[in-house]
C-alpha cells in the first residue's frame, strides 16, 4: 500500500489522474551553460551562491507547464485525460553523506571525518533545495494554486556511481543509508521521493523502504545499459521490478528509466495484456546522447545528440512505459 498523498498534485499523479512534465539536465545546464563549478556532479554544492540559476531553471519548466496546461485544457477541459502537473526535483541527488564527505575531502575541510557534522550540514542543504523548488512554483503559480500544480520530490540517488555498480549494499544497508536523507527531505517538506539513476534492485528496495517508514510517496527510477537494456548490476528491469515491489508489498508509487537514449530502452515482451512489471514502469526520462554510459563517463565535452533523433526515438517509446 502506497503512502496517503499529502497535496493535490501528489495525488493526482501517483494515483494515474495526471501526466507529468519533469525537469531534466540540471547539472548539465549549470557545468556546461553556466559554467558553474559542481564536484562529484552536485548541484547542492551551487546553492546558494548560484540561487538564482535554479530559480530561472525550474521556472522555465513551471512556465512551458502553464502554456501547454492552457492547450490542453482548452482541448479536453480541466480534469480530463490530459491532466498535466509538474514533477520537480530538488538539487539533492549527490546530498548525502558519502558523497559530502568525499567533496569536503577533496578540499581539505577536516569536516569530512566528522559524520555528524556532515549530517547537520545535509539538513540545511535538504531545506535550501526544497525551498528552491517552491519559491519558483509560488512565483509562477501563486501561494494559493502551486501545491495543485508542482510536485516536489525529493531527489535522492544512489550512494555509489549512476552508471557502475560498484559495492552492492545489502537491503537493509541502503535502508539504513538513505534513511537519513529521506527523513531530512520530509522535514524539509518535499511531497514525495524521487529515487533516479539506480543500478541494482537491493538498494532501490532499502530506498523504498526509507521511504514507507516515514510514509512518503517514492518513485524509483533505474538506469539501463546500451549494449543489453539491462540495469548496470546485470538485472533486467522486470527482475529489479518485481524483486522491489514484493520486498515493500507494492509500496512504491510507480518505476521508471532515467538516463538513457530511448533506442537503449527494450520494448516489452508482446502479450496481449501488459505484464504486471510493464504496468508498473510509467515514466522515462531520457539521456539526448546515444552513447553508451561508459563513454559518456570518458567525454570530454558534452554530447548534446540529435535533438531530431531524439524526438523520433522518444516518439517510438511503448507506449506501455509511460502512462
């Protein structure tokens, strides 16, 4: 059983009465059109020096959002199958305590050797990135209509590399870890948990399971691999699926795909009803360039894709993986 949605955004959306727009690239744009410095690929570390270029980031997507909820509307009415809110992820998918420790180590702040010091400062970092989040929404949407139309989720990765498994944490490892970046992000008020770029199924089920424990909705999110369509552990996304949803009784609200070209994306097996894991998969956010993660990892300079390619391939998506 799913946790009891705390807006009217979140409810919509996990209970399937509203597609969502998500953002995407945050890091990407801050590196590479801002120029702004991220070690280990952190956003929170721009915060908040860098306040206004997350503002200006979301609210070009809560913008793009109100044009086409007008089109939308004035096609089906408010309400109808078209329903669109906004999925918006807060800058904390590196904020925790491994990789913190591994940034103020890396500049010589003898912090780094200090966990509850590095707790204490996550805690801070959790409620900066929330409040990020909603000031864009509140200056687009207003205070009165925001929370019908943003959610906020709490955006949590993994505790090792997106693209390379490294060492496997057992279930109750990556339940203990990520707890404490859970835990933070409901004080700080996010609407739900947003688990992205996830290589084996054992850490997503602890994630998910930090999450049931302070009743937040989740979604949990794995990457896959060109070569094979596989997760990077080796697992096929209907194993990983399946291995999660019975470890937490179907907590989860949904799964999906991020960071990968949709031609890395295997269709699903034909059936002439869905398989219960390919009803479960309801969101792929994309990576713009085909190269595998390996390459990707050894680029020097960013490979935005075929922007063409790219709409084509998106187009081709089963349309079982995202609705």
């Amino acid at each position: 059983m799913s946790a009891v949605p705390s807006t009217r955004a979140v409810q919509r959306l996990v209970c399937g009465a509203a597609h969502a727009i998500t953002d995407a690239g945050l890091e990407t744009e801050l590196i590479f059109t801002h120029r702004v410095d991220l070690p280990c690929f952190a956003a929170f570390a721009a915060l908040p020096a860098s306040r206004h270029l997350f503002l200006a980031y979301y609210s070009d997507f809560l913008v793009h959002l109100r044009v086409l909820r007008r089109r939308v509307m004035a096609r089906e009415g408010a309400g109808g199958p078209g329903d669109i809110v906004a999925m918006l992820d807060t800058p904390t998918w590196r904020a925790s305590v491994d990789w913190l420790r591994e940034i103020r180590a890396a500049s010589g702040d003898p912090s780094a050797a200090n966990e509850e010091a590095l707790v204490a400062a996550l805690e801070e970092v959790q409620r900066e990135a929330v409040a990020v989040v909603r000031q864009a929404a509140i200056e687009v949407f207003g205070s009165e209509q925001w929370e019908a139309l943003v959610v906020v989720s709490g955006s949590i990765g993994p505790r090792g590399d997106g693209y390379v498994t490294g060492g496997r944490m057992s279930v109750q490892q990556a339940r203990a870890y990520h707890s404490v970046q859970v835990e933070q992000l409901k004080r700080a008020g996010a609407h739900m948990i947003n688990a992205l770029t996830l290589t084996y199924p054992e850490e997503a089920l602890g994630l998910a399971l930090a999450a049931r424990a302070v009743q937040l909705p989740v979604s949990i999110n794995f990457t896959v691999e060109k070569s094979d369509g596989l997760l990077p552990c080796g697992t096929s996304l209907e194993h990983a699926i399946a291995a999660v949803d019975a470890g937490c009784d179907g907590y989860v609200s949904f799964f999906g795909i991020n960071c990968s070209h949709p031609t890395h994306v295997s269709p699903p097996p034909p059936a002439p009803d869905p398989a219960p894991w390919v009803r479960r998969l309801c969101m792929v956010r994309v990576n713009a360039s085909e190269k595998a993660h390996a390459e990707l990892d050894n680029a020097a300079e960013l490979d935005s894709g075929d922007v063409h390619a790219l709409a084509h391939a998106v187009a081709q998506l089963p349309s079982e993986y995202t609705s």
